[in-house]
C-alpha cells in the first residue's frame, strides 16, 4: 500500500507521559479489530521505546514491524519540521510490509509546543500524565489545546501524586473546546478502548471525506 | 541635520564579491541566533481567533512581505545607503521613523530585541565595524536599533550590494513566516517549500518598493487588520510567539 494511502497516527506528549505504553496497550485492540498496524518510534539517541514495544507486543505484532528513527535532535524535528526521515522510514516498512493499513508514529518525548506535520499524521494524539501535575492542561500549548485527541494517563496514580483528577479533566476540557478528552491507565487498558474507537471513526471519517 | 560628506566608514570600496555573498549567506541563515525563531510575523494572532486556516497562510504571509517593502525593507536599504556614505544622521532618522511606524509594543519590542541582538554578534561574527558604531549609538539612547537598520547596516559593512541586501532580509523574512507557519500547524514542509517559491514575485516587487525609498518620510506602514489581530495576540494568555 502506498503512504499516502495508509492512515497515520501521531503520538506525542512529555517524556515518560505513557505514549510507548499506549502504543502497546492500543496495537492488540487494532489487531482485534483486524487491522495490520505498523509501528515508528523516534527517540533522541536509542531504539528504547522501539526494542521495549518489540518485548512487550511479542506474540502480537512481528517485531520487524516495528521501526525505530534516532532523530539526534528535539523530537519536534523530526514529527514536525522535518519529518523526511519518519517518512523514509515508513516508505521503508510499507516496503517490506504492504499489508500495513495503519502506521503509528510516536514522537520523542518532548515539549507542550509539539505538534505533527500533517504529511506525517492524519490524526494527532497528545499524551499528558497525572504525575506531571493538574495544573499541566492549564499550561497549555498546540499539544494540549489543539491535538485532535487528548489523552490524560495514569489515573490510577492521581491520589498518589496529590493531582485532583477532576480539576485536570475539567480544565482540559475548557482549553480545548469541543475537542475530545480520555482518561487512561494504559498499564490495565482502561480507556484504552475508547481511543481505539476515537481514532478509528476518525480514519472513517477521513474515507468517506476523501471517497 | 547636517549631512557631511562621503568618507571612510568601514565599509568595503569594492562590493558583491564572493567574500560578501558568504557573509551574506552567514547572516541571513535560519541558523543565525538572533532570535527570529521567536516571531511569527502576525501569523500566530490570526490562527488564535481561528481566522486562518492552511489555504490563507500564502495570502497572510504575501501581506506580511507587502509591508515590509514600505517599512523595514525600505530602512534597511535607506540605512545601508546612509552607511556606504558615512551618514549617520541619516540611519538615526531611519532608524527611528521605522520604530515610529510600529504601531504595536509587540513589533517594536521584537524589532528593538532581534536588532540589539544582532548588534551584539556583528561583531564577532563580521567584524563589523558600523554595527560597532551603531551599537554605541543604541547604548547612548540615539537610537532604537530596529532589526531592518541593524541588518542594513552591517550588509553595508560586509560590502553586500543593497539590491542584495534587501532581497536576503526579504527572503529571510519569508523563511521565518514560512516556518512559523510549520510550528503553528498550518502547513507542513512541503507546503513550505511551496509557499517560498509562491512568494518569490512578492518578494521581488517588496524589494522594488524597498529599493525605490529615497528619505525616511517614504517609510510607511497601513496594516489596520494585522494591528488589530496584533493587539489581540498581546493579550492572549498563552502563546508560542512573541509577535
């Protein structure tokens, strides 16, 4: 299948915000649902994330469909500014895998300011914690206030880090306007679901736009 | 003022070599820190109040380079010309007429921060001695030190012709709006390879109207909607961009 054909997931957020473990949590729900995903991680200096989703989808997903890019820079780089090299990657993986339908790029962690490149992703999902603290949606940024998709994660740890979840959610909701909001645990799949679907209607929506 | 006449002001008798066109290429780069990387040029105000989408970006950013033909282009070639004939009234009077035209604090703010900037790298990146001289008359409180006269007269020092000088800060002001426009999510890098190559007869025309300003009394600027979206960006509670 061609890249332009294929639809493409972008997943940002903050280091450590749970992007590598929605990846994994969410990839067994689309093979479920019969899909034939890919998967391109971009770390600063390592394959990290791309060998740990290779363990832990083992079984699930084969691990030469997942496809590690060292950016060597500020991930926004890569996803954003200059995405060619994500692009080659993938254009590389469809290659080898022309049964891929849907491509996952999940960007280095980074910075509220991150954003994709439209040619990289037809769907943008940012990734903020509970652990970074409530205020982190008032803060802002085009990650938070734009993304097609906000997920907060790690709910289960929200009384441990003293973060009122509901004030989190709340605020959430009142910089992004309509945009949608779901909270996860991806480590048990809570809410995991829900982003499979949103994402999912989202590549519908984007056919029946496109014929 | 007193005009006097020509005479030695460390700048080049002969001009457009290739030494003057890699000190060109040197400081009109993207990479060179003088911290462009903060400004939108206005863009960022109208994706705010949701006003533009990625089809307006080439018509907002063809304004954006249309005024600057009136305005800091049209300084930056009248200071280059001041400086190649050792005027220096004449790139205060510049130089402050443009600040005058600024209608905004965030303009004037970014044009005073980006031009004090490059003032303090003229220096150690060209040896540049009108950006000396500038720069003490800045620290004197003579003059503001707006971008376009900095970038003008350091061209001038580095023997840069101002047809050339002009069109590279153009250019360059294209680049910065062509990437502001990837950071706030309105194109992607293609679109913005695109976007440069469209803006091309714009920026020719810019340079014309720059080029053809003869005493800072031509230096104007009518942007109403860009200052009025430029008002509402000041007040905004959160934003990537200081302009």
């Amino acid at each position: 299948m061609e890249l332009e054909q294929v639809y493409k997931i972008g997943i940002g957020g903050p280091v450590g915000s749970g992007k590598t473990a929605l990846i994994e949590a969410l990839v067994p729900l689309l093979v479920g649902r019969g899909h034939r995903p890919g998967v391109i991680t971009n770390d600063i200096y390592t394959q990290e994330d791309a060998q740990h989703v290779r363990r832990t989808l083992a079984g699930t997903l084969d691990a030469d469909r997942v496809v590690g890019v060292e950016t060597g820079a500020c991930p926004h780089t890569a996803v954003r500014d200059d995405p060619t090299m994500n692009l080659a990657a993938a254009a590389e993986l469809l290659d080898r895998f022309p049964d891929i339908d849907v491509l996952l790029f999940e960007s280095g962690g980074d910075n509220l300011t991150l954003t994709f490149s439209p040619a990289l992703a037809d769907v943008f999902v940012f990734v903020l914690d509970t652990a970074e603290g409530e205020k982190m949606p008032r803060k802002r940024g085009p990650g938070t206030t734009d993304s097609d998709l906000l997920v907060i994660n790690k709910i289960d740890i929200a009384p441990y880090v003293r973060t009122d979840l509901a004030v989190m959610e709340r605020d959430a909701h009142a910089v992004r306007g309509n945009g949608r909001v779901i909270l996860t645990d991806c480590l048990t799949g809570t809410g995991v679901s829900d982003v499979a679907d949103f994402v999912l209607d989202r590549r519908e929506t984007l056919c029946s736009s496109t014929g | 003022m007193t005009r006097r006449a020509p005479k030695p002001s460390g700048v080049p008798k002969t001009s457009g070599g290739l030494g003057a066109l890699l000190a060109q290429f040197q400081l009109t780069d993207s990479a060179f820190p003088s911290g462009l990387y903060t400004l939108s040029h206005g863009l960022e105000g109208y994706v705010q109040l949701r006003i533009a989408g990625a089809d307006d970006v080439h018509d907002l950013v063809s304004g954006v380079i249309r005024a600057a033909g009136t305005a800091d282009a049209a300084a930056l070639a009248l200071a280059h010309r001041a400086v190649a004939s050792d005027d220096w009234d004449a790139v205060v009077e510049a130089d402050r007429r443009l600040h005058a035209i600024k209608l905004g604090p965030e303009q004037r703010t970014a044009s005073v921060r980006t031009g004090r900037q490059l003032l303090g790298l003229a220096e150690p990146a060209f040896g540049s001695a009108p950006a000396v001289r500038l720069g003490r008359l800045v620290a004197g409180g003579a003059t503001p030190g707006n971008h376009a006269v900095v970038v003008g007269a350091v061209h001038a020092g580095l023997g840069v012709p101002v047809r050339d000088a002009v069109a590279g800060d153009l250019y360059a002001l294209a680049a910065s709006c062509a990437t502001a426009a990837v950071r706030l999510g309105r194109s992607d890098f293609r679109r913005a390879q695109g976007l440069l190559r469209a803006l091309r007869p714009e920026i020719v025309r810019a340079a014309e109207t720059a080029l053809a300003a003869r005493d800072p009394r031509d230096l104007r600027s009518s942007t109403p909607l860009a200052d009025v979206v430029a008002a509402a960006h000041e007040r905004a509670e959160a934003r990537l961009f200081i302009t």
